[in-house]
C-alpha cells in the first residue's frame, strides 16, 4: 500500500455551501439482510413479515439506522468524499421506508468552518411519493492533505 496513490475527498478549502450530492438507492431483501446479518439483529419487524403485518406497518420496515448508513456512505464516498468523517449528526424519520423502496437521499453544505475544519451539510431522503423518509444535519470534518512521506523521512537533513 505504500506509494499506492488512493482518492481522497475534496479538502476544506475546496468546499462551499451550496455544494450538494444526491443518489438514488433501492434497498432491496439483500441489502437489508446483509445488514442485519451484519449487526447481529434480528428483529421481527424488519424481516418477519407475518409479524409485520399485525401492526400498522403492515408489512418488514427497514431499520432507520441502515438509511443513515447509506447517508455516511453517500459522505464518506462522494461529498466530501474518502478521507471524511461524521462528527455528529441529528435525524429524524417521519416516515417508516418498506423493503423494495427506492430513495431519493441528498446531502447539502449549509456552512464552511475552516477554523474548527468542520462543514455542516443538510441531509434529506424523500421515497417513491415524494415523502419525506429522513431529515436532519451532519458535522463532517474533511479529509486532510497527507504529509509526504518522503518530507518527514528526509527532515535530518535539511
């Protein structure tokens, strides 16, 4: 991996409001069992759907966490891209998403700290009928320039 060149997100300098991303995702029984295989739960209302058609659901909803999972990945891999990260975030999900649904998810910088290096983005998911399925705001703090490796490794000599 050493000298390996890797894609890196766009640093703080090159981020201004208005900056968007959005992508459309289908979650499908796959996907939804991949991650609930992957996070040891099993619960009824997502994958049992004799269980799920007793309640007002009706039918298996898809966990809330797994929506913000795609959110992180929509961060993490696009805007502002690989070397990222979440620093906090605040969700709502006013409306329950059922297996086999596409959605529509964009994420929004409202504001550019460069002080702190932390951009907050505005994130919004809608489904198939326009309705709104997660809203809320993340703090993200961009990936940073790496030092060369070649610079510190040469320093004793300069």
């Amino acid at each position: 991996m050493l000298g390996k060149k890797r894609m890196l997100g766009k640093e703080i300098k090159d981020l201004k409001v208005g900056d968007s991303y959005t992508a459309v995702k289908m979650i499908n029984d796959r996907d939804l069992l991949l991650y609930l295989g992957l996070t040891d739960d099993a619960n009824p209302l997502y994958i049992q759907h004799d269980y799920a058609s007793q309640t007002p659901y009706e039918k298996p909803i898809v966990p809330s966490v797994m929506l913000f999972g795609m959110i992180s990945s929509l961060i993490s891999m696009h805007l502002p891209g690989p070397g990222s990260h979440i620093t906090q975030h605040e969700m709502t999900f006013p409306k329950i998403v059922h297996h086999n649904t596409e959605i529509k998810l964009n994420v929004e910088i409202i504001a550019v700290d460069q002080g702190n290096h932390q951009i907050a983005m505005s994130v919004n998911g809608f489904d198939n009928s326009g309705d709104t399925v997660i809203q809320g705001k993340v703090q993200v703090c961009p990936s940073y320039k790496p030092n060369s490796l070649i610079a510190n490794s040469l320093e004793n000599f300069f």
